[in-house]
C-alpha cells in the first residue's frame, strides 16, 4: 500500500482474538471489538491486567493474527498487506525500550531506515536530528544502552520508533518503568512532539491518569476484552457508563476533571515581592506573615516567611514546595497552586514564567462552581485577561 500520510485512520471491526488451549475450548483475550483511532490523533487504550491491551496493539502490526473480524488503516485490510511492507509504516515502542544493546544509541536509531535502504549519511543525520528532539543530549548518541537512564532509554526507543517517519505509531507502556518525576517529563515531551508530528497513534497504558492526560480519546477495555467505553476524557471523567468504568477512572474524577477545565480570566491579588538578599526591614514593611521572592527576570522563586528571616532573604529560607499554575493552564493547576502553597496564596505565572500575581482555594472553588453551573464569564476582565486587585507592587 504504502500506508499514506494523508489518512492514517485505523480501524477495528468486530475483532476477536481467542488463545484455543487443550483444557479449555479457548480463552478471549479481546473480544469482537469495533472501534476507530482517527487519524492524527493519540487513542489510549486502557484497563485492567490482561484486559487484552497488548493483544490488541499487536493485533495492529500482525504480531499477532486476529482470530475473527478486520483491521483496517486507511480502509485497506491489513490482513492483504504483506507484514514487513505493514511494519514499514509503524513505529512501535515499548515498555523498556527493547533497545538493541550492542548498539551505540545512534545506531539503534538508524537501523530501520538503513534496512529501508536510507543511505548512511541520511540516515545519520536524521537520526540525530531525532535524538535532540526527544530530548537526548548530542553527546548520548556514541553510548551504548547500558550506559543510560531508563528515561533516556526510553526517548532512544521512541526516537528509533520514530526514525522511519511511520504515519502510525503503536505504543506500549511506553512511560511505565520510569519514575513519576521522569514520566511525567516524558509524557510532556511526547505531547510537544505529537504536537508538531501529527501521527495517528495507539497508546496502551494501566494507568488512568495518563490515559486521561495523553489521549484524545480512550478506550476502556474490561477482562475478557470487551470495550466498556469510547470517549474523549472530559466525557469519560464526567460521563462513565457504568459503574466498571466510574469505578476504573477512579473516585477523585471531579477533580481530575478539573484538567480539562480552561483557567478563566482571574482576578489576581498583587502580590509584593522581595529579591535575594532583600533585608529584614524590606520583608517586614510588606506586612504580611509570608513574601514571595522573585528572579531577576521576575520568575517566583519561592515564599520566604517574614519570621525567619534574620538580616536578609537568603537561598535556603526559600520554601519551594507549592505549584505554580499559569495563566493558560487548567484550574486544576490553579487550585493546586494554592492548596499547595505555603502561604495559601497561589502563585500565578504568563506562559513565559513570569509572576502575575497569586490566588487563593476560596477565590477558586466559586470560579469552579460557576463552571459547573454552565457560566460562561464568572469574572470581569482587563483586557489582557488578567485583573489586578489590592494595589500592591509587583
Ligand atoms: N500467547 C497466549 N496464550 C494464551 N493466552 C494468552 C496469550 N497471550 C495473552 N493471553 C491472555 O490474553 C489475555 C489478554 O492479555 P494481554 O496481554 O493482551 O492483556 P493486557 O491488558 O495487555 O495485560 P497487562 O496490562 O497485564 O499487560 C490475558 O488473559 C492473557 O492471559
């Protein structure tokens, strides 16, 4: 076919897949499942242990034969194509890279294009193109495996994934056996990077927090591999069918829902603000029990509180633990800014991590509320969206 660049949908209709065994007539492990992943987008697959995730991602690439029903990508049936001219348009990553480990990092990532036919040079040359994209630094492409973070392997195996070009991206646990901290790193990038790719891209996870966060759209699967629910997170946050599916995406899915909810135009306290090395009476004429210190280009350093300085505002009386949110973030962000902050004041940067001012939980909920009530506009603006109440300085 070659698998087209224009329409990349891929599409399950009444899938099977049973595992016959001699006890047994045979075990379902995904069952007629019907379901579409539109192009461009990210579908997340995602449910329980053995739920049929894996068996319906390799499904896709042949890995493993259907038993009954048709997989389609751009209405061709794969079951047509010639496997190695399938696995030509889709890339697959999985969990722990599945590097090969007597290669150096470039040559992991120039060893499809190179079977292609791609010549050395090329190939190179894209491949390191790949390697500062995801994130690597240069200087990781002469290492072998080994001598790598797992969340450095990992952005090795989704830039070999990566490496052909494939309209279609199949992914497996990708993220799962890295610490939170790297995950969620990863998990950013991988956004920014589709952002500008575009592929048509199955996720398989067992995690609800990032399905939600990754996907478009997800599938819940149930044990036996029957899909539970198809929807765009918002609406399976909101929306569960059934009590499987309210009970997999989790209890605290009102505030997980938050995520999807825009922050909308604030009003922001004024909040004054003290550099490094600011003295004792500075902090004290602010009169408030906590100030917030700032950088030279205005980004929140941390609060300071007014007790403990002794002469002046020094790196360690910084507290770094509270969020900031941004001015184009969710009020999920914004309401973690502010029950996280020591202060209660929730710290509120522009997009270029500038400090615009702070909120607190009580100036959030009602905006939260609001939203649940269907108000369009809870607050009036400035026209930058943003209004500046109390008339301190910043
Ligand atoms: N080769 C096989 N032979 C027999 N049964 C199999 C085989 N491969 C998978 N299964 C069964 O099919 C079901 C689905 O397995 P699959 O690996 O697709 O689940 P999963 O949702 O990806 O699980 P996990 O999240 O634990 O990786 C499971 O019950 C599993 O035991």
């Amino acid at each position: 076919m070659p698998l087209g660049t224009l329409v990349t949908m891929i599409r399950f209709d009444g899938v099977t897949k049973s595992y016959a065994s001699a006890a047994n007539s045979g075990s379902v492990a995904v069952d007629d499942l019907t379901l579409e992943a539109p192009t461009g987008q990210i579908t997340v697959l995602v449910g329980p242990s053995g739920c049929g995730k894996t068996t319906t991602l390799r499904m896709v690439n042949r890995m493993i034969t259907p038993t009954s029903g048709t997989i389609s990508i751009n209405g061709t049936d794969t079951a047509s194509l010639d496997t190695a001219e399938l696995r030509r348009g889709i890339g697959y990553v999985i969990q722990h890279a599945g590097l090969f480990p007597h290669r150096t990092v470039l040559d992991n990532v120039t060893t499809v294009p190179r079977l292609l036919g791609t010549d050395k040079a090329t190939a190179r040359r894209r491949a390191m193109e790949l390697i500062e994209r995801v994130g690597l630094d240069p200087s990781m492409a002469k290492r072998y495996p080994a001598q790598l973070s797992g969340g450095q392997q990992q952005r090795v195996g989704v830039a070999r994934a990566l490496a052909a070009d494939p309209p279609v991206m199949l992914m497996d646990e990708p993220f799962s056996a890295v610490d939170p901290v790297v995950r969620e790193q990863l998990q950013n990038e991988f956004l920014r990077l589709q952002g500008e790719l575009g592929k048509t891209i199955l996720f398989v996870t067992h995690d609800i927090d990032e399905a939600v966060k990754l996907g478009d759209q997800v599938a819940v699967l149930r044990v036996g591999g029957r899909l539970a629910q198809l929807a765009p997170p918002e609406t399976l946050l909101a929306d569960p069918v059934d009590d499987f599916v309210a009970g997999f995406v989790g209890r605290d899915r009102g505030y997980r829902a938050l995520a999807f909810a825009d922050a909308p135009e604030l009003e922001l306290r004024r909040e004054t603000t003290v550099r490094l090395g600011a003295s004792v009476d500075d902090v004290r004429s602010a009169g408030d029990d906590w100030v917030l210190a700032v950088g030279d280009d205005g980004e929140p350093l941390g609060w300071v509180r007014v007790a403990a300085v002794e002469r002046e505002v020094t790196r360690d009386l910084l507290q770094r633990g509270g969020t900031v949110a941004t001015s184009d973030g969710s009020l999920r962000a914004l309401l973690d800014a502010a029950l996280s902050s020591p202060s209660g004041r929730g710290v509120v940067a522009d997009p270029d991590g500038r400090l615009l001012g702070t909120i607190t939980a009580s100036e959030v909920v009602p905006v939260i509320e609001a939203r649940q009530r269907g108000a369009a506009r809870v607050i009036a603006t400035g026209p930058t969206g943003i209004r500046h109440v109390d008339g301190g300085t910043t």
